[in-house]
C-alpha cells in the first residue's frame, strides 16, 4: 500500500508528533509500505541542515522526506497531522485519516485564561500564532474535520464530534526505549520536550534554581539547549534519549496541556520515575506522582531523592514498576490498531459507530 504521512510542521523540529510520524513511517516501510513522508517548511526550532539530517535518517528506511509547500500528494491512504485548514495545503484526493496531536484542539479552562488575553498569551508563547491557532480550531474544527474518513484521538478523555472516530495512543518501542544504561552517580532529574509555557518548562528551571540553591548535589538535566541550573544535552535522537532517561533518576514532566504524554511512557519504560500534572491525558494507568505548582513538584523531587538515597530497595521497586506497567502501551499491542485503522481508510469504510481502543 502507498501510504502519505502529511504534517504541518517541518520534522526538523521534531517534537512528540513528529517523532512518531517517523517511528510510523519507519514501521510501515519495513512491513513493505511504499511510504513517503510530507512537511511544510514551518517549524519554530532547528534548521535547514536538520531537516537535511532526517531525510537522511529516512532514506535508511527508503521512506522518502519531502519540506516544501503546495503538495499534490498521490497516495492510497494518507495520515494527516491535523491543523485546521493548514493541511489543506496538501493536495490530496485519496482516503484521510486526522491525528489529534494538538492539544489547542481540546479547549479547557487553563486554555482559555490564555486564549482571550493576548498579553497572556504573547507572554507565555512569544507571538500570537498559538491565539489564533487555538480560536480557529475552537471556531471550525467540526466543519473541517468533516472532510477526513476518520479521525483518531490518543486518550479517551479527548472528545471530538466525527462519525468515525478511533482511539488510539501513542506507542513506545521498547527495543530502544528500555533500560540501556546505570543511573548517573549523581542523583539526576531530566526534562524531555519543548521548552514552551505549555510544557512547563518554566515550571522545570523554578524546582532546579529552588533545589540547587538549597546545597544538594542534584544535576538538572533538558533536551536541546541548556538554561538557568539545567544543562542541555543538545538534541538527541531516539537511542540517545533513551539513555538519558535511562540513566536519569527522575523525568519532571510538568505540562499545562497534552494530548497523551509520550515522554511520560517513554521514560517509565526506561525504567525511570515520573512526576507530571494531574491533566486527565496524563492518567495512563502508571504509579506516576502528580504536582501542579512549582513547590509540589519540588516536594515530589525531594520525596524520589530521598528514596533513592535511603537505599532500601523503595525507589528501585519504583523503577521496575514503572517499567512493566508502561509495557501496555508496546509498539507490538499498539501500533497494529494504527495500521489497521489506515487499511479501514483506504478502504473507504465509514461506519456510524463510535470505539475507543
């Protein structure tokens, strides 16, 4: 089957949507998929020479990376990125699939404090872009998404009026997402993702400064550049992720709006201890602790920290608990119910009926 991987923004920079897109559109090639992946040249970090370097990561996989605009995309089924309006930049005539990885597409009550108050929002985002974003899916999304065969929702708690619509998480591969390395000498907290408001990433650098500032020997750890009392890895591909939350003690995972919590699963199945926000998309069925405000998470921190240095088999009980129970969300349970909902597009299958998986 020729298959179409469509997203809106440039895989150069390579957040949680766009890495499962290339984990997909690897997968699916070496089930002898003709695959191609297609991106508008729109991105808010990396460069032109990371886009380069996917490209050349996908060509291993014979997937080919297409950057560019106005596409016609020939295909028997194509998964969208969905952006309201903006993937109609794409070209594309055969069966469609949305992905729901935005969370400005599910409002909520943090979203909309934001959303109505420009100064708010040019605060925490540093344009408009996320404003407009957000009102315009709040505006049309039931309308645009009416022109797609299906749509898929990664947590159950996200709620979408279409008449075809599936639930499906996000995967994790644990021949790479595993225990792959010892944990630091030093007791070490990683932070994985983008460092937006949405993120929390602020929220990240308080509990470093206010730990840091107490005396304890604790290193501060983010992808990409460093800030404050974090250091930056830089960026970091799949295996090398892997290994800093391998050998990380605890992932701070403290975002304000999500759509499922991949860095949450990924970890976990590292065999690395969580604590994120109570968000209803961070309830995935893992012994996570949860913390809203900057002095819980801190109070979190401390509570890990001195498990693990009390030595009395707690903490690693912790880790082998997160470890199995984040097995749930294999790539080997999870991504067939993804092939098989392209294979019901492509087959032009419309059913009234409504599943979450």
């Amino acid at each position: 089957m020729k298959i179409a991987l469509a997203t809106p923004i440039s895989l150069r920079s390579y957040g949680g949507a766009e890495r499962k897109l290339v984990e997909a559109a690897i997968i699916l090639a070496q089930k002898q998929n003709d695959v191609s992946i297609y991106a508008l040249p729109i991105t808010h970090v990396g460069s032109k020479e990371d886009a380069a370097a996917v490209a050349r990561y996908l060509e291993r996989f014979n997937v080919e990376y297409v950057e560019a605009r106005h596409f016609k995309i020939v295909a028997d089924v194509a998964y969208v990125v969905y952006a309201p309006l903006v993937w109609r930049e794409f070209k594309l005539t055969c069966p469609l699939v949305a992905g729901l990885h935005s969370p400005l597409l599910f409002a909520s009550k943090n979203a909309l404090a934001t959303f109505t108050n420009p100064y708010l929002t040019v605060k925490r985002y540093k344009s408009l872009t996320y404003m407009g974003s957000f009102w315009l899916s709040a505006l049309i999304k039931r309308t645009d998404l009416a022109g797609f065969n299906a749509v898929r929702v990664l947590n159950p708690s996200l709620k979408i009026r279409h008449r075809f619509v599936r639930c499906i998480p996000d995967w994790v591969n644990s021949k790479v997402f595993k225990p792959c390395a010892g944990k630091n000498t030093a007791f070490t907290v990683f932070f994985g993702g983008r460092h937006h408001w949405e993120k929390g990433f602020d929220t990240f650098l308080q509990v470093a400064t206010t730990l840091t500032k107490r005396g304890l020997k604790i290193d501060f750890m983010c992808t990409r550049e460093g800030a404050g009392r974090v250091k930056g890895t830089g960026f970091l591909n799949d295996e090398e992720l892997a290994r800093a939350y391998s050998t990380s003690h605890l992932v701070i995972c403290p975002s304000r709006m999500d759509t499922f919590g991949g860095v949450i699963v990924e970890a976990a199945a590292c065999g690395t201890p969580v604590v994120t926000t109570p968000l209803p998309e961070h309830k995935l069925g893992l012994p996570l602790l949860y913390a809203e405000k900057p002095e819980e998470f801190v109070k979190a921190t401390l509570k890990v920290y001195n498990m693990w240095k009390q030595n009395n088999g707690q903490y690693d009980r912790l880790v082998e608990t997160h470890r199995k129970q984040a097995s749930q969300y294999d790539v080997e349970k999870v991504f067939p119910k993804f092939r098989q909902l392209l294979s019901q597009a492509e087959e032009n299958i419309r059913p009234l009926s409504r599943s979450c998986e």
